[in-house]
C-alpha cells in the first residue's frame, strides 16, 4: 500500500521536495538553491540543467532517507514558478538558452511594438492579461528573435517551448511528455480563457507557432510516469501540475468563489477564485485559470507583485543594512512611530495594478532622524502595502467582500509584518501553520485524484493562526495616503 505522496515545488530561488503522510502531514523536506543569474542590463535566468539536476539530488537524498521504493508513492505533484519560460530541443531533450524568469522585462520592446501596433486590448480580452514582458509570451517572442537555434528548430519543428513545469514533465516522463496545465498555460499571455486553447492570432503575433507548445491538461490529470531517471524501481505516476500560486490557492482551501490568498515569496500573488465565469478587470488585475479539476476550469482575479521577499533579500544582499530575513520584525519594531519613509520596490517595474515595466525604485519621506530601523520598517512596509492595494481592487472589482485574507510564504513568520498587514487592510490575516502551500496544494490534488486522500478530511486538518486589526482608522487611512502619493512620485519619475 502507498504511504506517501511526494510534492515538488520548482520555485524562483530553488526547488523543494516533500513527502506527505496519509493525514497530509509534511513528514520530509529536502531543498537546493540554484544561482540566479543576473547580468548589468538587470536581465535574470536560470540553468535549467541545474534545476533538473538539483531535483535528481533532492529526490535521491529524500529517497533515501526514508527508503523510499515506487510502491511507497501514490503520486507526483508538480508546483512551480509561473511565467518563466524557455525553448529545447524536443528530440534531445537540450536546452537552447537559460530559462528566462518572470522577473525579467527584456521582452519590454515586443510589447511595446504590440502596443503601438493596437494588439494590447485584444491580448486583455482573449487572455485575461495586461501586455506585458512579465508574462510568458514576450520572453518566447525574445528567444525566437534572438536565439539562432530556437526559430530554425521551430522551422523544423523539432522544438518545444514551455514553462517550467513542462520542463520538469517532459524531463520526468524520459522525454515522451510535453504538456501543462490550465493553470500555468492561462500565466503565458497566449491562452484563450474564454476558448480555452492556444490562441493562433495571439502566437502568431508573438511569433510563435502553436505547434511548439505544450499540450494543455486538467491540473489533476495524469501527465504521464517517471521513475527520477532511475532513482526509483518502478514508474510512479505524475498527477497533478499546477501554477505555485494557483497551487497554494488550492492548498489553502480556497475553493468557494470570493475566498482569497496571499503567498508572499520572492514576489507575491494575491488571488480570488471567482468561480465558473471569468471576470475581466478593468483597472489593473487580471484574469487567468485557478484550475480545471476533474473537467471543470475555474477562474481567479489576481495581482502580481514582482518584489516582495526579494526586498528584503536586497536588504540582506545588497546592502548589508540585515544579516538575516530574521532581524526584520525586531527592527520595524524598534523604528520610531513618527518616522515617514516610505520604499517602493520597483527594481524592475512595477506590477499590478500600475503595470509601469520602467519605473525604478525610490525611498521617500527620509528626515534627518530615520535611520537604520526607519529604512528596514519602511522596504517591510512596502509588501504590506502593495498586498492591500491588491485586495482593494479585488473586492471593488468582484463585487465580493473579502472576510479574511489566507496568507502563505516564508515572510509569513514575520509577526510584525503580519500584524501591519491585517491593521493596514482591517481584515483577519490567517497565517496557515504550513509555509509549503504550493508544494501542498500540488500534493493533495494528486493524492486526491488517485483516491489517496479523502478531500474533506485532509482539508480539516489544515491549522492556521489568526492576526486581527488594531489600528484606529484614522492612522489606517493616514498611512495609505501617504503610500498612494510614494507611488505618485514613482511614476512621475518614469521617462
């Protein structure tokens, strides 16, 4: 009898995998970084053979720890980071360049010549999306411009493009599978929400043939066997794919329209399923695929922050102001209440709802007596903020008032930034005492379809803590004001 089911989460700063009990407990976890490579234009990659290789590793070392044979599995449950994108050969199994991530704008001049071409609504109306190089579609339309190799293999069509979960899928299956899921198709800027295909118009006008995409799947589907190349005795089966984000939704147990969550990791997604029907935003969010389950696609309302944690790993990294993610809630504590600094995190653009890919970032307010604390309380500040702008829009635009707000991630276990969170939105903020959401949200659908796990059992089991607003309304709306003009001042900036 299987006893586990095994999640992996192929996340922006390395990959993780973990091992699910029957009760849906964590009962192992295994991680490994991968460089990021960032060059001085602010371009970043990966490696995807390091990727693939550092999952080998991790599943060998996870393998072995708990003497793990096939029959011990029940399932395979793929997370991972959406709108990174690349190319391969889809005879070798080669890459044909670095996979290119979400928080790369190189693809900024295509959209911008989509834009001046009149293409941006039609992109908004067939996908759900804001043209941007945020998303997958650009950074594609930059490889086949750029890249020799990928448009005479697309000529050929021995090419195969994708997400990384495609990646992981094809190089898992030994190279006989190229598919994705709703979820992560909906994220590349060329899928019809509404159609539920690849739109031919829109990959045409990225340069793209369809014909190089992957197979389109319910997030639950069998996506075909692997056996780690060689790691196990025999194939297990790989049965659940889903957008990290979208994963966590699901994990989370947000499941019933208007129920929303935030994960908070290097970036941030906030998201509200919305049920059956899409809703198109008409003042910054977007539109994408929660899931199809079982044959039924479901919808989400969502913004996209690109720098949340990745703030206050700049701190750490860059400046050197924090040794540890750790010392940020002490020193926000400490920072004077008067202190009027404000950050906003614009390294590479801003996301939802503003969408500005050229603004840059700034620290406004400074006075002569902020200082250390006052710097690091106010780049904390900025997440809370950029979450409650979210929401915002969010319930503005839905119609639907939002009880509280499910949050997830590593930045989680800051109580400071936890508790300005729920005071700045005036909402429950519940904490889920598991940080891994994705991972989790990709296991329990696969445990689910393989009849492993009982869907309402395994919900109940889910604990959270609970942040409840005390701050005066007054201060509340203070604060904002003086945020909303920070961004202002951003944007006046851009050129």
């Amino acid at each position: 009898m299987a006893k586990y089911v095994l999640g992996i989460d192929q996340s922006t700063q390395g990959t993780k995998a973990l091992l699910f009990e029957e009760s849906g407990r964590i009962v192992c976890r295994i991680d490994r970084p991968h460089r990021q490579i960032i060059d001085d234009r602010g371009w970043v990659e990966h490696d995807p053979e390091e990727i693939w290789n550092n999952l080998l590793a991790i599943a060998k070392e996870l393998f072995e720890q708990n003497n793990i044979s096939a029959g011990d599995l029940a399932a395979v449950g793929i997370s991972n980071q959406r709108e990174t994108a690349m190319a391969w050969d889809r005879n070798t199994g080669k890459p044909l360049y670095n996979a290119i991530v979400w928080q790369c704008a190189r693809g900024a001049d295509i959209c911008r010549q989509l834009d001046r071409d009149g293409f941006a609504e039609k992109v908004k109306t067939k996908t759900g999306l804001a043209l941007s190089p945020y998303f997958s579609a650009a950074k594609l339309s930059w490889l086949v411009h750029n890249v020799p190799q990928v448009k005479a293999k697309m000529q050929d069509n021995s090419l195969a493009m994708g997400t990384m979960d495609s990646w992981l899928v094809y190089k898992l299956s030994g190279g006989k599978v190229h598919k994705t899921d709703y979820s992560n198709a909906s994220r590349t800027e060329l899928f019809n929400i509404n159609t539920l295909k690849w739109d031919d118009d829109i990959c045409r006008s990225f340069c793209i043939s369809t014909s190089v995409l992957p197979e389109v799947c319910d997030s639950d589907a069998l996506y075909g066997y692997t056996d780690f190349d060689g790691l196990l005795d025999a194939p297990v089966p790989i049965h659940g794919v889903f957008g990290d984000s979208h994963a966590a939704l699901f994990g989370q147990g947000c499941h019933l329209p208007g129920m929303t969550k935030a994960t908070y990791g290097t970036g941030s997604s906030v998201m509200m399923n919305i049920g059956d029907e899409p809703i198109e935003s008409k003042k910054g969010l977007v539109t994408s695929l929660a899931w199809s389950i079982g044959g039924k696609p479901e919808y989400v309302l969502e913004g996209n922050i690109n720098y949340t944690g990745a703030s206050i790993s700049w701190l750490k990294d860059n400046v050197g102001l924090i040794d540890s993610a750790g010392e940020t809630a002490e020193f926000s504590k400490k920072a004077a209440s008067a202190d009027k600094t404000y950050f906003v995190p614009a390294f590479s653009g801003l996301g939802a709802p503003y969408w500005e890919s050229d603004a840059t970032g700034m620290f406004t307010g400074i006075t002569r007596v902020t200082g250390k604390a006052e710097i690091i309380r106010a780049v904390v500040d900025s997440i809370a903020y950029q979450i409650a702008d979210i929401v915002s829009l969010m319930e503005e635009e839905s119609g639907k008032s939002i009880k509280a707000l499910r949050v997830d991630g590593g930045p989680t276990r800051n109580d400071y930034l936890m508790q300005f969170q729920a005071d700045i939105l005036n909402k429950p903020v519940e904490v889920s005492a598991t940080e891994e959401l994705s991972a989790m949200g990709a296991a329990y659908a696969a445990g689910i379809a393989t009849g492993f796990y009982e869907k309402e059992k395994v919900f109940k089991s889910i604990y959270r803590s609970n942040y409840m607003s005390g701050m005066d309304e007054k201060m509340r709306y203070h604060l904002i004001s003086g945020w909303k003009t920070a961004v202002k001042r951003v944007l006046v900036h851009v050129e």
